[in-house]
C-alpha cells in the first residue's frame, strides 16, 4: 500500500509594522536616521528575509522617546495590534520604539508576548522569534540601559541649552504669538514684530482704551471679518487647533482678544520688546 505523503507546512509570514521615530534630541541620527530612511532600511530587510510582509507604517517624527504616551504613530500602531491587522513590529534599532528603560522592558517581556506581537529590532540583530542564548539574555537589558541613559542625558542638556537661550532674551517656544514673528539675521533668535497683524492689535488696544468690552471687540472683528490668529496662522501654513468656530469660519472670542490685551508687549523670555500701543 502506498504511503500517504506528508503535506508541507507553509512557512508562516507575519503581518508587520514598520515603526520609525525621530526626537528632537536625536541629533546624532542626522539625515541618515530620518523617519523616511528608517522605513526603507526596515522595507529592505523585509525584502531580504522572508517571513516578513509589511502592511503598515506608523511614524512618531519630533517624538520623545522618554515615554509612550501621546505618541500618535504609537498609539495607532497598538490600536492595529489589538485588532489582530499587525502581529509583527519591525524597527530600525530598540532606540527607535522607545528609550525608557522600564517601559520598553515591559513591552517586549510582557505586553507583545501576550499579545503574540513578534518584534525585530534590525541593527541590534533582536528577534524576538529567535532561540535567545545567554548572550542574548543580557545583552537584551544593557542595551535598554543605555538607551534610557542617553535619553536622559540628552535631556539634561536640551533643558540647560534652552535655559540658556533664555537667559539670552531668546524665544525658544515652537510658534510666535499672534503679533510676532521669530528673527532671521541679526534678529535670529528673538521675536520681532509680525507688521501684518500689528495693525490689528493695534486697534484691539484702541478699542478697549475707548471701553469696548473683549466680547465686544471680537465681535466687530468677526463682522468686519479680519482673519482671527488661527486662520492667519493657517494661511500661512502653521495652523493651530482652536475651539473658536462660527459657521464655515474660525472667529474672533473674548478669551482670544484677552490674551493678546494680556500681553503687552513689555516682557519676553526677561528681555524688552516694545509694546504694539
């Protein structure tokens, strides 16, 4: 009788997730650890291994690595792995899912093994599917270590350079207030007068001199319809989230016009600027 062959298993192909991440204080990754090169390195070592096809990518660029929370490539990725679409991540290097010691040890001696999340860090030779040696056993937390350190001494010097721009009069925040631009040239650095709006505030301390209330004020803007600061922020490509909405527009409100009367221009970052009155 003949014998009854053995059909061959499929070798199984996971379902991955090509992560990448890049924080400010990730000076010494350059261009060549930009978000877009991660995911080609980590498209060409799919490519390369078999076993491996990438679904999606998720990309935290400007993100801290200090934590997980308020990532939203992070966030979308785990939402992904919880409805089963992904249940490999592919990352460039450990560094790049995150650099705190504690969080990224639970995740990978945890969370995806529960989970049944296989992760492979690229450059660290890390696969969580693979036979682990002794080696590998304590190579595994070192590694961890010592991102979590460089983590935190990037931000004890991130903190001291910002202080000391400060110090210096220098604006360090990511946006100018309505009224102000940041300095090019010798002015690099430092907030100048945006003369675009400064008309505009100009006649919001005008009117409140005159004893216009704020609602008041925001109000007569709204009817001569002056852009508000988000939508002058939007035309010119920086556009911020408000909650101020009247019909297809974003308006004018009196919190918004007290803010600006708030400031007066006097003091920025502890140097001198003049005022808009």
């Amino acid at each position: 009788m003949p014998k009854t062959k053995t059909p061959k298993t499929a070798a199984r192909v996971y379902r991955a997730a090509s992560y990448a991440r890049l924080s400010v204080d990730d000076e010494s990754y350059g261009t060549s650890g930009s978000v877009l090169n991660q995911h080609a390195i980590i498209r060409d070592f799919a490519d390369a291994n078999g076993g491996l096809s990438i679904v999606a990518e998720y990309s935290d660029d400007g993100f801290s690595g200090s934590t997980f929370e308020n990532r939203p490539g992070w966030g979308s990725l785990l939402a992904d792995v919880e409805t089963g679409k992904v249940d490999c991540i592919v990352v460039k290097d450990l560094s790049r899912l995150g650099r705190n010691y504690l969080d990224v040890s639970r995740y990978l001696d945890q969370v995806f093994p529960a989970l049944g999340v296989r992760v492979v860090a690229i450059t660290d030779g890390y696969d969580s599917a693979a036979e682990k040696t002794p080696a590998d056993a304590l190579m595994l937390p070192v590694k961890n270590l010592f991102n979590d350190m460089y983590c935190r001494d990037a931000s004890a010097k991130t903190k001291a350079s910002l202080s000391a721009k400060r110090r210096r009069g220098e604006f360090v925040g990511a946006f100018a207030p309505y009224g102000y631009a940041k300095g090019s040239g010798p002015d690099r650095g430092r907030l100048v007068i945006d003369p675009e709006p400064a008309g505009v505030v100009r006649g919001i301390f005008d009117a409140r001199i005159g004893g216009m209330s704020a609602a008041g004020i925001a109000a007569m803007l709204n009817e001569s319809l002056v852009p508000s600061p988000y939508e002058y922020f939007a035309a010119k490509g920086a556009a911020r989230s408000s909650n101020f909405c009247k019909g297809e527009r974003t308006a004018w409100d009196a919190r918004t016009v007290l803010r600006i009367l708030s400031n007066d221009g006097a003091i920025v970052w502890t140097k001198l600027i003049p005022p808009f009155h």
